[in-house]
C-alpha cells in the first residue's frame, strides 16, 4: 500500500453506475492528489482489479450486472484484493442496511447524498487503518511473513521499477523517469505481483529491500 500521507502515490478504484457522481467524485478526489481508476459495476470492477490493484476501492451498493455485494465477495476471496479497504456508497440509510453492508465485509458504509468532505476523511481514515495492519502484519519475522518462491528472478527493467516503487513512486511517476507508458510501468508490477506471488506494492518494496535487490 502507497503512503496514505502522500496522495500522489495512492490509487483508487471508483465503481458507481451513476456517471454524475462518477465525475462528481473522481474531480473531487484527483484535486486532492488521488489517482482515480474508474468503472461502472461490480463486473467492470473486477476486470479492473485484475490490471491493477488499487489501495482503496469506494463502490456503489446497488448496481446493474453485478451489485456491491457481489464485487465485495469475490474481492474478498481473492489474497491479491482481499486486504484492500472498501467504502461503500448507498442510497439506503436504514441501519439494516448498513448492518449488511459491513458483514458483507465493507470497512464503511456512507449514505447518499454525502458531503465530499466526508467521503475524503473516510478515504484518509481507512487508508490510515490498512496502513497501521500492513506495519503490525510486517513487525514480526518478515522474511516469514512474505512466502516468495526461492527461484524468482527479475528482469533489469523490473530490477529498476521494483527500485522506484520502493522509493514510494507512483507508476505515472516511474514511467516518467524510464521514458515509457504508465501501462507499461503497470505491466511490470503486476508481473512482479504474480511472480512473486505477493498482494501489493508495499509487500513487493519490502521484499526487495529485504533480499538487496534495491
């Protein structure tokens, strides 16, 4: 997970059917120095957490094609999204509602209309939160904690960007500094994510830094 005190490197993915709040939100947030990823139901969402996995996701309860809840359960099943903290946005408000939102494993649940202000202290909130459990999961024995198959090796340009990442770069910053797209940069991190079998950027840094590679 990026530095949550620096918003340059945090990432998230917005997922609303409503392309009103959409520009609403995603102006909002990319003011504040957010990357913003966007896509319009739980079925598109998945698609984008399998190119990249963001640090927070804010989703739309109900949805056409596949709602909140269904996203939330199959981001939870998967080690590589299940860590990530969830905001969910409904028009909903009574406290049933919101009981079943949070057991479906969402960390806040805000009802629309919501203030834009409130939505940034909840993102800056869970982001802290995630922070504080990824620096108590990693205080122990970390080359315990991060289970890496012995025999991965990284290709130089990997080599460079793991280095970057580590520095706490974003990928439109590292694809700036190597002269290529940020797709291309994305590519890299996500094949280092499957190569090394790890959940995020942060535990990908970390392992680096352990094993001398940056």
């Amino acid at each position: 997970m990026s530095d949550s005190l620096n918003p340059q490197t945090t990432k998230l993915l917005l997922i609303d059917d409503d392309p009103n709040l959409i520009l609403l939100v995603q102006d909002y947030l990319e003011f504040r120095g957010y990357q913003i990823m966007t896509a319009n139901n739980g079925a598109e969402g998945l698609k984008a957490l399998e190119e990249d996995v963001p640090d927070l996701i804010i989703c739309d309860v109900m949805m056409p094609e596949m709602d909140g809840y269904s996203f939330i359960q199959e981001v939870r099943k998967n080690a590589k999204t299940s860590w990530i903290p969830v905001i969910f946005l409904s028009a909903k408000s009574q406290i049933q509602d919101r009981i079943q939102g949070l057991n479906q494993g969402a960390d806040v649940y805000l009802v629309k209309p919501f203030e834009p202000e409130e939505l940034v202290a909840q993102v800056e909130s869970s982001l802290s939160q995630a922070k504080r459990m990824l620096s108590y999961s990693g205080s122990g024995n970390k080359s315990s904690m991060l289970q890496v198959p012995s025999n991965v090796e990284l290709t130089p340009t990997e080599t460079k960007v793991v280095s970057f990442v580590s520095q706490g770069l974003s990928n439109r910053e590292i694809s700036e500094k190597l002269n290529v797209s940020q797709r291309t940069i994305e590519s890299h991190v996500s094949n280092m994510l499957n190569k090394t079998n790890l959940n995020n950027r942060t535990e990908l840094a970390r392992w680096a830094m352990d094993n001398g590679l940056v």
